[in-house]
C-alpha cells in the first residue's frame, strides 16, 4: 500500500467531523492551501495546480518521518498533525492520486485491490 493510500485509509474517517467541527474543517482548510503553495512554490497561476503524486508522497513520507522520531501518537482531539495528515488525505482523495499507480508503478496491482 502506497504512503498515501496508508494516509488516506487512516484519516479519511475524519472528514466525517466537517459537518460538526468547524474550527477542525477550518483548519484542515489551512492546512490544504499551505501545503498546496509549499509544493507548487515556483507555479505563477492564480490557482495551484493539483500537487504530483509523487512530490506530495515524498512531502508526506518526510512529515511522517518527522512524527516517528518525536514518537507522536495520534490524539483524541484535533492537533497540527492530525490537520496536517487530515490535508494530505484532503488533496490525495480530491486530485484523485490514489488512483494512480501503486508505488512499486505496477497499475494492476492498485487496480486489483492488491496490495
């Protein structure tokens, strides 16, 4: 299974709490659109363009290396990890990259439910 994939399965539960949590949706919303200028800085548009899969991959392995070496542990409530990886499963399932190939660039395995 691709990081983001492993990302998405874990945190797109969440999304459920839009609907009732506003300063979470509010600050998942942040979170998206620094992400989104951090991987698009060098883009001149008004609008970013949807993030590679592979850069915003690469983004999310180095945020998850982050939290392994502070030991981070995923909280109850809403902390800046939780938006931060609430974002990235944003923008993965948003821009349609988790149906890309999987991360070994075999499409029939991801297609098939193969992992």
């Amino acid at each position: 299974m691709s990081p983001l994939a492993k990302i998405s399965s874990a945190f797109e539960p969440r999304f459920a709490e839009f609907a009732f949590e506003p300063a979470f949706t509010a600050a998942v919303d942040q979170h998206v659109a620094e992400i989104r200028d951090r991987l698009s800085a060098a883009h001149s548009g008004l609008f970013p363009p949807p993030p590679p899969r592979d850069v915003l991959t690469d983004y999310a392995l180095g945020f998850l290396d982050a939290l392994e070496e502070m030991d981070w542990r995923e909280p109850v409530g809403h902390d800046y990890a939780v938006c931060r990886l609430t974002a990235i499963s944003w923008l993965a399932l948003r821009h349609d990259l988790l149906a890309a190939d999987d991360e070994y660039g075999d499409p029939s395995s991801s297609a098939n439910g193969l992992t």
